[in-house]
C-alpha cells in the first residue's frame, strides 16, 4: 500500500513550514531502511541532481528528519514547483514537477532601450534562455525595468509581463513596455537667496528646463543624482564669494499628476558675507615656512573664497611631498568673528612621516607593455617619495599619447607605516588608426586622404606610419618608423623614406609632374625632461617631369640647374614640450625649432621652421590656445631657394576657410607657387562639448586665423595677410584626432580659393 510522507508546493515561507509541522505529526512513521531509490516526473533535470542533492542513500534509515532535510535540499535547487515523498514497501520515491523553463525572453515597445542591453540586464537577475522560471524573479525584473525608466525622466512608464506556455514545459517571457512621454522639468525655484538673483543661481545648474540643445544634452530630464552635482555647485558658488556658513536646507521635487512635468524647489540660507582677516601657519612645517607663505593663495581682505582654502592645502601637500612625506595632514582651520562677519584661517600642518616608494604598480595597460610606461618614470622604487617627480612621470606618460586617461595612486603598506606603493591606472586608446581627410571646394569638388598608422605598434611604444594621399593632384607615399628608445638613456631614431607627386588643378591647366623621392634618418637626444635635440640627413632628388603649362618660376630654375636635382640636407632641430597632455592638453608650452641645411648636390639652401603653442586654463571648461608658426628660406653658394622647397599656407593646420596650400604668390597660369617665407597665428577658444561626459577630448572651438606665405624678394607686409574665423570640433575618435572647422574669410583678396568647410582626422592644432 503506497503512503504519502510530505508534500510541498510553492507557497510562502510560513505555509511551508506549517505544512512540515502538519506533515511530521500527520504522518510520522516507523524508520525503515531504505532498499531503492526511485525518481519520477523528470523532464530535464537529470536524475543524479536529485541523488546528489537528497541527504538519503540505499541502505539508509529513513527518518522523518531526513525526510524534511531532502524535501528542503531539492526545493533549494530552484528547479521544482512541487516535490512529494512516497513510500512503496521499502522503495522511496521521490516525485517531483518541474518549474517551467524560459525557452525566450523579449521585449515589446521598448524604445528608449536597446533589447540587447535589457537582455542582458534580466541575464543578470536570472532570466534568460535555459533558466527555470521563478515569478519572483519576473517580479522583481518588471521593478528593476521600471527603475530604470524612471531614471530616463520616463515616470509614467509601465511594465506587463506575458507568460506564455509553449511545448515541453517551457515559457516564453515577453516584457510589454508603455513607455509614455519622458517627464521635463517645468519649474525650479530657489527660495531663500538675497544675495544673488534666482536667475543667476539657476544658470549655475545642470538641469534647466529646457533649450536649444536640450534634445541632445537631456538636461530638461530630472535625475537625483544631477540635481545633487547641480546643489553641490550652488554650494561651492556661495563659497567661493565669502558666505561661509551658506547652506542648503531642504529640496521639494514635485511631480505633476499626469507624470509628465516636475518642479524643483531648493531652500537654502546663505548667511553673513565673511571677509579673510589674516593667514597664520601652525606646526610643523620643515622649518621652510617661507616657501610655504609662497604658495599662500588666500588673500586678507578679500571674501573668503573657499577654491582658495583648498587650492592652498593642496599646494601645501604637494610641497610636503617633494620631500617625502606623501602622508602630510593639512587641515585649514576658520576662527570665526561673526560681529565684525570676519574669519581667520589657521594653516595646521602635520608631516606625519617620511616615506619611499616600495614598488610601483601598472594597471590598465592591457596592450602596452610595462617597460613603456615605467621607462618615462622619474620617481624609481626604492627611492624616497618625491612628489614633483611623481607629477613629471604622470605628464611623461601622458605625452606619450597613447592613454585617455593617465593618473597615479598612492597606497599605504600594510605593516610598513615608511613605505607606499605607487600604482599607475592607465586607460588605452585605439593607437593603430586609419585615417582619413576630406575637403569640398567649388574647383576641386571632394578630395580625399589616407594614412594607416600604428602609433605603439605592438604594444612596444614605436611608432610605424604608411601616408598615402590619392589626390588627383598630389599623391604621396611616405613610410616612417620611430624607435623613442634606440638607446638605453632615450635616444630616439626615426626613418623615413617618401615618394611625391605634384599636378596643377584642372583650372589652372596643364599634365606636367613634380616627383620627389628620398630617405632620411634622425636621431633625438634628450637634455632635460622637457628638451629633445633632434639631428640627422636626407637623401633625395626632385625631377620635373615635362608636360604643358609649367609656370615660368619652375622652368627657368630647370633651365639653369636642369630638371633633375639632388640634395642633401642635414637637419638639426629643437623641441620643448610643456604641455599637461598631448592628447587634449589645457595648459603648458610647446616649442618647435627645425632647420634644414643643404650641403652637397644640387640643390643648396638652408630652410628654419619655429612653431610655437601656448594653452592657457581660463577656468575649468574654458581654454585659450595660441599658436604660431615662422618659416624661412634661403639659397645659398649664389643659387636661389628652390622652388620645391617652398612654404605653402591655407586649409586645416595653418589658415582656414582657403583651399589647403593655395596662399600666396601664384604664377601667371595660376598655380599655387608656395615661397620661402610663411607666417601664420592660430587663436582658439575651446570648451568641452556639451553632454560630452568624461571624454575630455571631444571639444568644441571658435578661432581666428591670420597668416599669408611670401615670394623670394617680397616684403611681409601685415595688410596682405589673409585671415578667417569660425568654428570648429575636435575629437580624439577611434580613428584618430579629427577636426572639423567651418571657417569665413574675412580678409581675401581677388583669386583666393575658398573652401569654407574642412575636416580631417589625422591633423593637428
């Protein structure tokens, strides 16, 4: 006679336990020994899940402990909805039914979403293909999805979810998204202010309630976590402007009954206008405590300015740690005079302790190799901490250019109070990268260029570069490869070897050709960690290849020098690189200073380019930058510049808003000549781009060029310079910086080509 022992189903936690109690005093047997194992109502679970899971085993003492105890086992499992116990003479038999299995999961209406993401997101909670159905589970996904529209401003959102049984004992899950229209914010209102207007105030924030750009940057959409950042700025802009005890009280966030308008309400009290008495230091400060005044930025006074408070600690533990003491406590005390609405800060320093840097760690670099960051490192392991050389090898890493994002942690050594560990968080950027360049004129119609070039080819830090340009009229083929290290003490090796051709526009008439070849190698020796002397030589000839309407200017230097000439110039050059970043730098100094000195072949010159760049922080979104760039020819030994040496200007990198190399002095058929002279100055305002988020390399610009090239014998004279101004992008892009400019001339003169709008990505300042 077959006797049922338990019986679970898939209720709550409190029925389930009753029914145990119900079960042990309901029918408690006898222990009998337990002579088979027999499973049923399997479908896809295999049989040894449930043997491996149940705490009994042939030639066991069946109990009513035991008997709980694999009843809980296999509803552990997650894999049944209902398990029974039967015992037929001394067989027990387990019998089970299954929780269904999701054999799909989708989604219908969502729009905001991409369904790859959200089937992921339910990958995550548990539902997903080949996974046992759990109603809790669907729950608990309809919330996390509502959760998540809800931070989309999207309040009104609903989420039904469809249970479809299919063959097999499976399920389809289908999640139906309404959507709705996203919430906007109608109103925010600061309550409290006198000092400053609410308009004022408002402009400060993030969120607003709606503009121009509002489609892209979303600013309209409420999210805590922004209006949090946007309170956060209210408060520092108080601070800044001596309202030391400004605070923010309280904030309504209200949502109107249709779900589809907020408003924002922030309550704040701004306090006394408090004004810096005076600066005291206190402790110990090294006996160096004139160096410390220098780098006092609070001035008395004037309003306390909380950036100041902080921008001075900071200097103070940057300065402690050029000592070694990377752990040094600054803390600025305020003695408040609230009858006079005066304070006084007291500088508190304590060094702590003297430490040196046990290892130095490099995380991130998951293609670049360790000895490519660690070999531009000037603070060693095993050395006393130095905080100006840790901030030098950060910048180093920096220039490098391969890394987004370059910054470096100290740590403490457990059990080791005089020692730290360094670690270097580096993030990669694409550093192989195909690049193209297009341009648009009225003449030439659209032209196009490529390069495919490997900036740390291997992970190994050198560089490897094919430049091609398939223009119909000026081909290049160049091949370049730079070691940074060919030496142990950083001498850098580059070889070159190129192959041009140059062809007059199709307006301009003629089929002639100038085709030049040659090979070079330099070498860059560093003498400071800022300075680099670079020297090396060339081997080359250029030929003019005869066709009809050469200009005048190339046929008499071939009637006299033939039209077959060789060169060999050695070269010597100058760089000084300053700048906080070679990817999107803000701050610092570059310098440039080239020289080519023909001395052996035909051709006999000697050519100087300076480039100079300069990029100023006028706040923390705001950056001006100032570039220019002198060039100058000479022939020497009785002979003129040649002409295949020439200077040109216009068109991204040097003049915009004028088709690329077409300024100055022309011949009669109207070819672009080029001269031995080149001014140019570059002027841009940058800012991040809005919405933009921690891409600090996506900018936006407005510029103003000026700059004109001139023939051998001209004067430069300032009123024939050509110049433009617009506005531009600039983006560091996986395949590579591009810039994007649209330019108007506002000084042009009759037969200028223009070309308003240009873009290349491969291109510089």
């Amino acid at each position: 006679m077959k006797k049922q022992l338990h019986r679970f189903g898939a209720r709550t936690v409190t029925a389930v336990a009753a029914m145990v109690f119900a079960a042990q005093a309901a029918w408690a047997l006898d222990p009998f020994q337990v002579q088979d194992i027999r499973v049923e109502g399997l479908q896809r679970v295999e049989p040894g899940t449930v043997f491996a899971s149940i705490p009994l085993r042939v030639g066991d003492e069946y109990n009513d402990e035991k008997g709980a105890a694999a009843i809980r086992a296999l509803f552990a499992l997650g894999l049944f909805k209902d398990v029974r116990l039967e015992a037929v003479g001394g067989v027990l038999v387990v019998v089970v039914e299954e929780r269904p299995t999701i054999a799909d999961v989708d989604f219908a209406g969502a729009r905001e979403f991409d369904k790859d993401v959200l089937k992921k997101a339910m990958r995550d909670i548990g539902l997903t293909d080949g996974r046992p159905y759990d109603k809790a589970l669907t729950d608990r996904a309809e919330q996390e999805l509502k959760r998540q529209y809800i931070n989309k401003s999207f309040y009104g959102a609903e989420v039904v979810t469809t249970v479809t049984p299919i063959e097999r004992n499976r399920v389809n899950l289908t999640f139906t998204i309404t959507e709705g229209e996203t919430a906007r914010i109608k109103d925010i209102r600061i309550v409290g202010n006198k000092a400053f207007s609410e308009s004022t105030l408002k402009g400060l924030f993030d969120q607003d309630t709606g503009g121009w750009l509002s489609w892209y940057t979303k600013s309209d959409r409420y999210a805590r976590s922004k209006l949090n950042a946007d309170l956060e700025t209210l408060r520092s802009y108080y601070l800044q402007r001596g309202y030391l005890e400004f605070r923010v009280d309280s904030t309504q966030v209200a949502i109107s009954p249709d779900k589809q308008d907020i408003s924002i309400t922030v309550n704040v009290t701004e306090g006394e206008r408090f004004v810096v008495s005076g600066v005291k230091l206190e402790g110990n400060f090294l006996e160096r405590e004139d160096e410390f005044k220098s780098l006092v930025t609070i001035r008395p006074g004037e309003p306390y300015n909380a950036d100041q408070v902080a921008e001075t600690t900071k200097a103070f533990a940057e300065h402690f740690g050029n000592f070694g003491f990377a752990f040094a406590r600054i803390e600025a005390v305020p003695e408040i005079d609230r009858e006079h609405n005066r304070v006084a800060l007291v500088l508190q320093a304590d060094p702590v302790r003297r430490a040196y840097v046990r290892r130095i760690q490099v995380a991130g670099n998951n293609r670049t190799r360790d000895e490519v960051i660690r070999r531009e490192f000037r603070q060693f392991e095993a050395s006393w901490y130095d905080g100006e050389k840790i901030r030098l090898s950060r910048d180093r890493v920096d220039r490098l250019g391969f890394f987004t994002e370059v910054s470096v942690e100290t740590q403490e050594v457990p059990g080791a109070p005089d020692q730290v560990d360094l670690v270097v968080n580096v993030a990669e950027k694409p550093t192989g990268s195909l690049q193209l360049g297009a341009g648009f004129s009225s003449a030439e119609k659209l032209s196009f260029s490529f390069a495919i070039k490997q900036e740390n080819i291997f992970g190994s830090g050198n560089y490897l570069g094919v430049d091609v340009n398939t223009s119909k009229f000026k081909r290049t083929l160049v091949f370049s490869t730079t070691d940074p290290y060919f030496t142990r003490d950083g001498i850098s090796r580059t070889l070159d070897a190129y192959y041009r051709t140059d062809k007059p526009y199709d307006d301009q008439g003629g089929n002639y050709e100038l085709v030049t070849t040659g090979a070079g190698i330099r070498f860059g020796v560093p003498f400071t960690e800022t300075d680099t002397v670079f020297f090396g030589g060339n081997l080359e000839a250029t030929r003019i290849k005869s066709g009809t309407n050469i200009p005048a200017a190339y046929l008499a230097y071939a009637d006299r020098y033939g039209r077959s000439n060789t060169g060999v110039p050695l070269t010597i050059g100058w760089s000084r690189d300053g700048r906080d970043s070679a990817l999107a730098p803000n701050s610092g100094v570059y310098q440039r200073l080239n020289t080519d000195w023909s001395i052996a072949g035909d051709a006999r010159y000697v050519r100087a380019n300076y480039q100079y760049q300069q990029y100023i922080p006028l706040n923390k979104k705001f950056t001006l930058a100032f570039n220019g760039e002198l060039g100058w020819g000479k022939g020497m030994n009785g002979r003129p510049f040649p002409f295949f040496k020439n200077f040109y200007s216009g068109g991204l990198g040097s003049v915009r808003g004028f088709d690329q190399g077409t300024l100055g002095p022309r011949d009669v058929t109207g070819a672009s000549l080029g001269g031995p002279k080149k001014i140019t100055f570059n002027t841009e305002l940058m800012v991040p781009f809005p919405g933009a988020g921690n891409d600090r390399t996506l900018r936006l610009f407005t510029f103003l060029d000026v700059g004109n090239v001139y023939g051998d014998g001209e004067k430069i004279r300032m009123n024939e310079m050509r110049a433009s101004v617009g506005l531009g992008l600039s983006w560091i892009s996986p395949l590579g910086p591009l810039r994007l400019a649209w330019a108007n001339p506002v000084r042009k003169f009759p037969g200028d080509r223009i070309q308003k709008l240009q873009f290349q990505i491969g291109t510089s300042f």
